[in-house]
C-alpha cells in the first residue's frame, strides 16, 4: 500500500476536533430526543439527514461517483469482503445511544463509556491487523491508556450518583463497535479511493437499520408530535458525515487504536462543557469530571511513544 500522504500529527490533531463534533452530535441527538419522546426516531431522522446529504455530494463529485464504480468492481472480484460495507452498523447503533441512553445518564458519563470501549477495541484491532495499516503491535504505554480508559469508567461510574449509571456498560460497547467503524471504513475508502463513496455507503446501511427500527417503534407507540423548531436539532446527521468521512481518511496514517484515542481527546472536553451548560441529565458530577479527566489522561499516555508497526501479516 501506498503511504498516506497526512502526517501523523495531522492525522491526530483531525481527528482530535472531529472528536468534538462527536460530542456536538451526541448533545443534539440527545436533545431532539428529549424533545420528540422517541429515540428510535431521532436515530433514523439524525442518520437519514446525513444520508441526504451523502447523496448529494456523490451526485456532485465525480469522484464520488468513480469511488462507488470502482467499489463494485472491488467487491465483485472479491478483494474486498463484503462483511467491510456494514460499517455503518457501528455508526447506526451509536446514534441510536445518542438518543436513547445519553439522556438517561448524561452526556459527560456517556462520553467516558464511549472513550473506554473506543479504546479497547482499537488496540485488539490493531494488533489483530484488521485495519487498513496494517498490523500494529501495543506498546507498553497504549495498554497504560487503555487501562487507564478503564479506570475512568469505574471513577465515574463509582462517584457519579447518576440514575442509571449502570447502563454505561452498552457506551462501553458500542465504543469498539465506533473503532470497528473507523477500521471497516477505511478499507473501503482505500478500495473506493474516495471518502465520499465511503462515507455514503455508510450512511445507506445505517439508515436502512435504523429505518427498519423507528418503523417499528412508530407501529407500536405512533408518530413523535413536538418536533421541535430550533434548526439546530436537525443538524446530526450533517455532523456525522463529517467525523465518519474524517475517521475513514486519517485511520490508515494513525491506526485504529491512535484514531480512536485522538479522537475521543476532543469528546470529554467537549461533553463536559456541553454537561456543565447545557445538561442532558441531572449535570455534572464530581465523578463525571475525574472520569473525564482521566479518560483524557489515557489519550494522552497512548499517543506519547512513536508509533512502532509489526509487519503485515
């Protein structure tokens, strides 16, 4: 493979302020879903709006247009699996948290389990060799981050006093699933040769699941009623193009695990002012703030070495 042309303080610093629109978008989808009462809604509505954009922009890029030819050839021939097009699964359940759980426990602790599952799974996927770099074998240092991303979840978990802070567990969860969505989708950006044709795969396939979901939510409990006025609710799925077209150009330069580390740099920031402001739950806690702290402290201590790849394999 050809080396990527971002260097990897570049790479990082991207990734670290599209960290902060994860943030941004887990406030906002959050709060719509305060607003409509229905999460499943939120979800599909947040990740449709970003799928309309997607196919804008593909309609408007040759590039883009080339990128998803030259994927169809690529998963035709069979070089690229088609098990790497579902990428957009991690993102669909992650937006799907965003309404559903963030509300409950607020944005701050929510961040701090999204950070630790983050984490985790990028160093078992870098050193499993599944990323588009290549296998990159943990330092002595990420696996003191990655320890240390624990131990913010227990701080905030432990001192929160937030009502259902247990449900910080599925954060934690869906967290390896967002790093598995950066790894997926940066195999099909280099198969494509096109963040757009990626990031529009991605969106077609979390749309598709999390329409089949909030059609079944609306069956069961009818259609949302107080939507609301702001602009600025609507503004989720366009934020998510942006982290997920970001994730699927810069993951080959910093790996999996770097990516995700970088990029969750931004979200404690991020999240803890939105928390201290503009609460989703009860507002900060001395709990949230340590564990933030510390998830940030992980961050760092995982990034400080320079990076040392295994050979592929």
């Amino acid at each position: 493979m050809p080396h990527s042309k971002f260097p990897i303080w570049a790479a990082l610093l991207g990734s670290g302020l599209a960290g902060v629109l994860v943030a941004v978008q887990s406030r906002i989808n959050g709060g719509l879903s305060q607003e409509l009462g229905n999460g499943y809604v939120t979800a599909a509505a947040s990740f449709g709006s970003g799928l309309i954009v997607m196919c804008v922009a593909v309609l408007a890029t040759r590039r883009g247009r080339t990128g998803l030819t030259r994927l169809r050839g690529e998963v035709r021939s069979g070089s690229l699996p088609v098990w790497t097009l579902f990428g957009g699964a991690g993102g669909a359940f992650f937006v799907l948290a965003q309404g559903l759980i963030a509300p409950t426990m607020g944005l701050a602790l929510f961040t701090v389990g999204i950070v630790a599952g983050q984490v985790l799974g990028g160093l078992v996927l870098d050193r499993a060799g599944l990323g588009p770099g290549g296998r990159i074998d943990p330092t002595p240092m990420r696996v003191t981050g990655t320890v240390l991303a624990i131990v913010a979840v227990a701080l905030s978990v432990g001192f929160s006093g937030v009502h259902g802070a247990w449900l910080i567990v599925f954060p934690v969860i869906i967290g390896v699933c967002v790093s598995a969505q950066s790894m997926v989708n940066g195999l099909v950006r280099a198969a494509a040769q096109s963040a757009v044709a990626s990031t529009f795969v991605n969106f077609v396939v979390g749309t598709a699941i999390l329409a089949i979901i909030a059609a079944v939510s609306v069956a069961m409990n009818g259609w949302p009623t107080n939507w609301p006025s702001a602009p600025y609710f609507y503004l989720g799925g366009i934020i998510g193009t942006l982290f997920i077209a970001v994730a699927a150009m810069l993951v080959r330069t910093a790996g999996v695990l770097l990516l995700s580390m970088s990029n969750v740099a931004g979200q404690p920031l991020a999240s803890v002012a939105f928390e201290a402001g503009a609460p989703l739950a009860g507002g900060l806690t001395q709990g949230m703030i340590a564990g933030s702290a510390v998830a940030l402290l992980a961050v760092v201590v995982a990034a400080l070495p320079s990076r040392r790849r295994g050979l592929p394999h």
